[in-house]
C-alpha cells in the first residue's frame, strides 16, 4: 500500500497553468514555480501550495473545481500533460499523489476542452450540461410506493453487477476531455445503462433513451467515432459495453415509438 514515505524528497516543479479570468476574455499559459513540494501530497494539496503562495503576494489565486477529494463527486477536473485526471488510470485529480512525478518535471494543467463545457474561470469549467441530461430523462418518476423490502425485486447478480458497474460513474466529464470529438457518450450511456438494465426502470425506458441522446445533441457534444479513449481515460472504468447498450437502447425506442423524428 502506497503511504507517507519520510524519506521521499521535496520537488521543485514548474507548472504551466492556463489562466483566463472569464468566459468572455481569451486565456493563456502561465509559468510558475513551486518549491519543497511533498511526494505524498496529492495534487490539489499541490496546487494549494501554489495558491497560498500566490495569495501571499497578493496576486489573484488559480481556480479550480473541487469538493470531496476522495473521488467520489466528480468534481476535480483537471486536464495534467495532456491526459484527463493526469498520469495514474483509474485516479482522479484528487486521488493523484505527486510521487507520480520527479523533481524538476514541467506540468502543465489545463481546463478540460470542449465546446459543451465553457470555462468559468482558470481551470473551472461549466458542467451543467451534464445536468440538463440527466434532467431530460435520467431518472426514475413512477410512482414506486413506500421503500420495498430488500430483494423483494429479484435481480439477477449478472445483471445487478453490470447496474452497479454503470452506476459508479460520477459524472466529472473526463470522458469528454479525453475524446477527440468531445462526445458524451460514454457518460450518457452509463446513464441509461444503469436504469434500462433494473426492472425499476422499464416504465420510461423509450422516452428515456430519446430524451437524454436529444439533450446530449442540443448541448453540442460531438459524435462516437469509436475512438475508445474516453473508456481508457475514466477514472472509474466505466466500460464501452455501456456504449453498445445505448447505441441498443436507441435504435430500439426509436424503432418503437410513436412519434418517430
Ligand atoms: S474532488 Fe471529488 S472526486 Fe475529486
């Protein structure tokens, strides 16, 4: 198990950190240097150092979204030399542990890129698309009754694992800053997956499907060209398979409804 080392030595680093003060001013690179950095911090820490310093001089502190720093919300998006959440698969930005790097290395850390994710600010960007998906359809609304017994609904283990395996998906768009064509479709298939594959989420199924792929194209997401990169880079190993299920899901609500577009 990887834990405090007392022997690790302190790094100097330089940082290039893409700077833009709002949605409507054009950003830049800027260089900066960070001294006797903890291999055992994690990133964050690392860029918290950096803000105290700039704090310290009175300068305006880089900012970058973060909440839990357990990887858990999805919050910690950050784009580190060029590859989502940076070096270690499977690990968020709030899971990296600067170990991964050596003193003396040059990290540039950039906002994700994508037309449907505008910066807010530095490093932040606006993720609400991702909401306004799964305000189309992401959810279970029949009336379901009070909370049932537990496996009153039996469910295959198969199928459950596979669920579970949709479900852990948390949402934070590294996806999307991985694919070359900003598609989200990898995140909008685990989604559906999650709820066309439970019994409880067979009502709205069709609608469900149709709706979310609708909201995905108005938000401006770029298309699936099976590239497979936004698998490789998930930090939870949301699987492609998830992308076969939509692309099932969709030809098939499709095929079946009433109002065929
Ligand atoms: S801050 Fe919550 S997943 Fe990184």
């Amino acid at each position: 198990m990887a834990g405090s080392n007392p022997n690790a030595k302190p790094m100097n680093l330089t940082l290039k950190v893409w700077r833009q003060p709002n949605r409507q001013t054009e950003g830049q690179i800027v260089d900066y240097k960070v001294n006797d950095i903890s291999p055992d911090m994690s990133f964050l820490e690392m860029l918290d150092v950096l803000n105290e310093d700039l704090l310290r001089k009175g300068q305006d502190p880089v900012a970058f979204d973060h909440d839990c720093r357990e990887g858990i919300c999805g919050s910690c998006d950050l784009f580190i030399n060029g590859r989502s959440h940076g070096p270690e698969k499977g690990t968020t930005t709030c899971q990296l542990h600067m170990r991964k790097f050596s003193d003396g290395d040059t990290i540039t850390i950039e906002p994700w890129r994508a037309n449907a994710f505008p910066v807010n600010k530095d490093l932040s960007v606006d993720r609400s698309a991702f909401d306004r998906i799964i305000q189309a359809g992401g959810y279970v609304s029949v009336n379901t009754g009070g909370t049932p017994d537990g496996n009153e609904i039996p469910i295959p283990k198969e199928i459950s694992d596979r669920a579970f395996e949709a479900a852990t998906c948390i949402g934070c768009g590294a996806c999307v800053a991985a694919c070359k064509n900003a598609s989200a479709m990898l995140f909008v298939s685990a989604k559906v997956s999650q709820l066309a594959l439970l019994p409880q989420g067979q009502v709205e199924r069709e609608t469900r499907v149709e709706n979310m792929v609708a909201q995905m194209d108005i938000e401006g997401f770029g298309a699936c060209t099976n590239i497979g990169s936004c698998a490789a880079e998930c930090p939870v190993g949301i699987s492609l398979e998830n992308i076969a299920i939509l692309n099932r899901e969709f030809l098939t609500a499709k095929a079946t409804s009433n109002h065929l577009a």
